[in-house]
C-alpha cells in the first residue's frame, strides 16, 4: 500500500500542469497566478476577442443575451496546446451559477478529451458546485476533480487554502493536518444566529433565515455549517448550505465562505 501511495505521488509530480484561466476583473487571475506560484507550473490567460467590461451590470447584460442565444463570444487563439498537458487546472469567475461565457466557447473548442481537470473559480456567494457538474456535463471523455473556490471578498485567503487544498490533493509535496467533521446538525441557538447575520448580513443579496447547524473546531478557527431556508428567484422556497468561519484571532470578524445551492 505505502510503495503504491508512493508511485501514485511520483505520477503526479511527473505529470505536465497547465494553470489555463479567464479573468475578467483580475481576481481569478490573482487566484491563478497563486496556483502557478504554488505549483511551478505553466499559465496562460483566456481572452476574448472582444473583451467584457469590467462593469458588473454591462457584463450581466451581454452574458445573459449571449446565453439566450445559444451564442458564445469568439476567443483569441490559446498559445499553449492542450494537447501538451495531462492536468489542467481551469479557472473563471462564477457568473448566473455556472463558469463564465469564454468557458463556454473554451469547452466547445477545445480536445479535452483524456485530460485531468481541476476547476479553481472565484464568486460572489458560490457556484464550484454547479460550474463542476457543468464542465462535467460539457467534457465526458476528460476527468474533472475536486476544485477549489473563493469568494472575491476573501481572496486574500487562498494562497493559505491554495496549499491545503494543493497538499491535501497530492498536487504539492507535504503534509496537512487533517480537519475534523462537522458535528451532526442541530437547531441554531441565539448566539449561532448572531454569527450568521454578523457573516452575511452585509452581501448585497438577502441568504435566507439559518434552521440547524454542524460546527468544527481547527486550529485557527470555529467553522459552521448552516442549512438555510430562503426563497428562489422563482419565489419558491429553497434549502442552501452556508458556511461561516469565525477566525481565532482577537477581534476577528465572522464571514461565510460559500453558499452551495
């Protein structure tokens, strides 16, 4: 078992990384450059040819009238081959749930086929879920693997979890302390409802009223896990899960780390 864990390991580090990402505002190509950092391994940048923005309202616009009709914007032609990699760690910001456009056009262009995948996005409430099971959907002959998300407000973060996540997946060489489970949920109390509304009363989109909660103790911090009732854009009634850390550190504020829908 130890010399096959051993030659798995090797396998990986031999392996041809590619960090291949698209960024419209610069923060996954903050995220990006961390992983290319962390790994040593190569980076090119996604462009379209007629860039977005920037403007968050310009972007949703032109997105939503790109999605409604089928159309995809056309992209500058890659430098690197794919063809020339065996993993591929694949980066864009969440928008309507799901990877950005150029992603879009990315998938229907490019072989994938074989290729090892890993999704790295940024967002404003969540979406590594569903962009995953899209690319999924969008590439069945490559194999796409766990990824790593982050919230915009808390890009400062990743290049502590970038190791974790990197270490834990046997991307990068050492070890990490493994982190406990969550505790079985249970009914939310004052105080943990405080440190919800203290985490997300502030996102600029109402997350919904906290009904139970799991919690884990680490080194650094005390994280939640909260199951949420809110109401859908349908105006139907929705369960999430919301995550919340709450730093160790004197005087440190609570956030919540991702919304899984």
């Amino acid at each position: 078992m130890l010399m096959a864990a051993i030659a798995a390991a090797s396998t990986i580090y031999a392996q041809k990384m590619l960090v291949l990402y698209y960024s419209e505002t610069g923060t996954t190509k903050t995220v990006a450059q961390e992983l290319q950092r962390q790994l040593g391994a190569d980076i090119e940048s996604i462009e379209a040819v007629e860039p977005y923005s920037g403007n968050f309202q310009e972007t949703i616009q032109r997105s939503s009238r790109e999605r409604e009709s089928g159309q995809t914007p056309a992209l500058k032609p890659l430098k690197k081959k794919i063809a020339d990699y065996d993993i591929i760690f694949l980066g864009y910001p969440i928008w309507f749930g799901t990877y950005a456009m150029p992603i879009a056009t990315l998938v229907k262009q490019q072989d994938f086929a074989g290729k090892t995948i890993v999704p790295f996005c940024t967002f404003g409430s969540g979406g590594l879920n569903t962009s995953s099971d899209a690319l999924r959907e969008a590439l069945p002959k490559a194999k796409i693997l766990k990824g790593y998300g982050v919230r915009t407000a808390r890009v400062k973060a990743a290049a502590n979890e970038l190791d974790r996540f990197l270490k834990e997946n046997g991307y990068k060489k050492g070890k990490v302390e493994k982190l406990p489970d969550y505790s079985a949920q249970k009914p939310v109390t004052a105080d943990e409802k405080a440190i919800f509304d203290a985490a997300c009363s502030s996102y600029q989109f109402p997350l919904g009223t906290p009904q139970t909660v799991g919690k884990r103790k680490t080194a650094d911090s005390t994280d939640y896990k909260f199951t949420v009732k809110s109401r859908g854009m349908d105006g139907q009634e929705a369960t999430s899960i919301i995550y919340v850390t709450q730093p160790s550190a004197a005087g440190a504020k609570p956030e919540f780390t991702e919304v899984v829908r």
